[in-house]
C-alpha cells in the first residue's frame, strides 16, 4: 500500500542540528555494552512555512552499526544537508533521491527525511500517521529490556515493567546470558509474551545453544547472527523452532526482499533509521505484508520525536507484533516534548496533530544541547 497521496513540497531555508545528551533512567545493556547517556543528534528543517523536526539515532560508538555520532554530525553537515538545500523546493519523496549519490549512512539520511517530512506535513495539517496509511489509533507497547546482573535482578526488572502494563517483554541475551537468563524469565511469568535479542553475538557453530532456546515457546529470536550473514541465518533458521527475526541485516527494501529470498527470516524488526527513513520502512511493510511475513516496529532509545514518529508507523496494518513503542518514562525522565508518550493499557496512542504531532520543549532542548551547527541556503 503504497503512500497514498504525496506531501507537498517546501522551500527550505537551512538546517539546524544539535547533539543531545540525555541521562537515561538507568545502564542500558546490550551485547555491544553499557549506556548511561543517550547522545542522539536532533534536526531541524527551516522552511518558508515553518520548521519540521527529525532525529539521527546513532550511537556515540559504532557499535550497533558502523554508523555513529560524530560521522553522522559530519556528513550531514558537510554533504547531505547542503545538497538538499541545493534543490530549494524540495518534496518529502525526493529527498532519498537527492541523498543516493552518497554512499550507505541511512541513520543521518532518515532523520533529515523525517525533518523535511515533518515541515510539509505541518503545513498541510496533516498528521504522519494519515500520510503512511495508519489504521490504529494506539499500538500495543514491548519493553526492551537490557542484560541485568544476574537472572534474579532480570526477573525482578521484567517484573517492574508488566507492572507497568507492558504487553511484550524482549530481553537482550549475549554467550553465557541466555538459557538462563530466558529460563528464569519463562518461569517466572509464565506464558507472557516473550522474545530475545541478540545483536549479532553469536556465529552458525552456537546452533546447538540457540537451540535449547527451542523450548521456551518464544515469539522470536532477533539478530543472533551477523549482519551480513544472511546465508548462514538461514541455515539457522532451518534448525530452530523459535522463528528467526532480523534487524541489523535489513538495511533497505532490497535486503529485505533478499532476506525473504533466502529464508533467512520469517519476522521483521523495521526501524526507520537503520533502513534510511520512514518511507523505506514503508515499503518494507508493503513488501512482508504482501508475502505474509510479520514485522514489528524496533526502537534505538529515541526522544519523543523519533518515538511518536515510530507510533505512527507501527500504526500501519502489517506491524502484527508489538513493537519497542515504549513510554518515553521507559529510559528518561525529562523528554524533550511537552507531552512525552505514555502507557495506557499496554499501548501507546498514535499522535493525531500535524506531522509528527508533538511540539518541542525548548527548555529541555537548551538544557540537553551539547553542539549546535546552523546552516543557511
């Protein structure tokens, strides 16, 4: 279901982007490491009809990805931002277009698309979820949880966040914290709706491990291999029970068709950044929906922007499994919108205002801003 009815252009003036620091609610961890710190770039499109707002997820370490805070702040200073204000009238849909000619760094391309997105979106007063074709109005929240000390402290955290109304625990499992870790959790709660993650930690000899995951009747599980190693997760595949879900592999609409190919999947994680914006993302919607593959939306602990961004794709009728749409209470205690996300019965409510739907803090925003760079067409 491709994008029903374009957005309209705008005429852009300039880019502003800062880099953030924004504490997180506590140590995030992952098979990559610990975060204490969200650094995350922020953009902002000047246009002649008013400013739009996007979001680069990198990591301050090319860890997750080869991209990461510094390289993203350079390149979109130094090639992409100029090249769009180059065009001077420019469309949401044109802007992959213009950006193709570099090579690979989706994460600062899709926040700049999302920034021009959101400016024309505002000025035609219509919201992100209508333009990609949402049909909910919430979507249910997962909780993405990180690798604790040891399995107590696991259960007692999962604890906290079905407390809280979350309707999909994920926890993130590395060699040596996962039979146990996962057991404990099953056990623990039951029948919940359970996956893990494990961020390319493991290689084709850890099968027989990853089998043993077999037995917990998991949802899914996500990434156990290498990013380029669609192949072997295929081979993988083939030996679980447990269904096998991407994320860092599917990069682009083509990966995904590449990966559905092979069989080296049979979910989805979309994340807008990873695969260059939301309209790619779409696309990779309409591809899994069309083959009947579930997908379901991925989080990089964005702000409120990235995060009600996300809500509005999640929306989206082949988005069959609850996604990492959290409230924004999940890692941070001050957002930087007036009105952070929040869980209502398990869900997350699809902001409904112009573009993103959501109005920035500035407060918040001065507070957390640690670089600033402005330029001008």
């Amino acid at each position: 279901m491709p994008i029903a009815r374009p957005a309209a252009s705008v005429a852009l003036e300039g880019f502003e982007l800062r880099v953030l620091h924004l504490p997180l609610v506590s140590p995030f961890t992952t098979s990559f490491g610990t975060e204490t710190v969200r650094e995350v770039i922020v953009v902002r499109a000047l246009t002649s009809n008013g400013d739009g707002w996007g979001e680069i997820v990198t990591q301050a370490d090319p860890l997750y990805s080869s991209e990461y805070t510094q390289g993203a702040w350079d390149v979109a200073l130094r090639f992409l931002a100029p090249a769009l204000l180059d065009r001077r009238q420019l469309a949401p849909e044109d802007v992959a277009g213009v950006l193709e000619p570099f090579k690979g760094h989706r994460m600062a391309k899709a926040g700049l698309e999302l920034a021009v997105l959101d400016a024309a979106l505002r000025a035609e007063g219509r919201p992100l979820g209508e333009y990609l074709g949402a049909v909910r109005d919430r979507v249910p929240s997962g909780v993405s949880v990180g690798i604790q000390h040891d399995p107590a402290a696991l259960v007692n955290t999962v604890a906290g966040y079905l407390d809280e109304g979350y309707v999909r625990i994920k926890i993130k499992i590395k060699p040596g914290r996962d039979i146990a870790d996962t057991a404990a959790v099953r056990d623990a709660f039951g029948t919940i709706p359970l996956q893990v993650d494990a961020n390319s930690a493991y290689t084709l000899a850890d099968a027989a491990t990853l089998a043993e995951l077999d037995r917990f009747d998991l949802l899914l599980i996500e990434q156990p291999l290498q990013e380029d190693d669609l192949v072997d997760h295929a081979e993988l595949a083939r030996r679980l029970r447990t269904p096998v879900c991407l994320d860092e592999s599917i990069v682009s609409d083509k990966a995904a068709a590449d990966a559905l190919a092979l069989g080296s999947a049979s979910v989805i994680n979309i994340k807008a950044g990873r695969v260059g914006g939301y309209l790619e993302a779409a696309r990779i919607h309409d591809r899994c929906r069309d083959a009947g593959v579930p997908v379901w939306c991925g989080g990089m602990l964005e702000t409120g922007i990235g995060r009600a961004a996300n809500a509005a794709l999640a929306a989206l009728p082949g988005f069959t499994l609850p996604g990492d749409v959290s409230a924004s209470s999940r890692f941070y205690t001050r957002d930087i919108i007036t009105e952070p996300a929040v869980l209502e019965d398990g869900h997350v409510r699809v902001p409904t205002g112009p573009g993103l739907g959501i109005e920035i803090d500035p407060v918040a925003l001065e507070d957390f801003t640690v670089a600033r760079e402005t330029l001008a067409r």
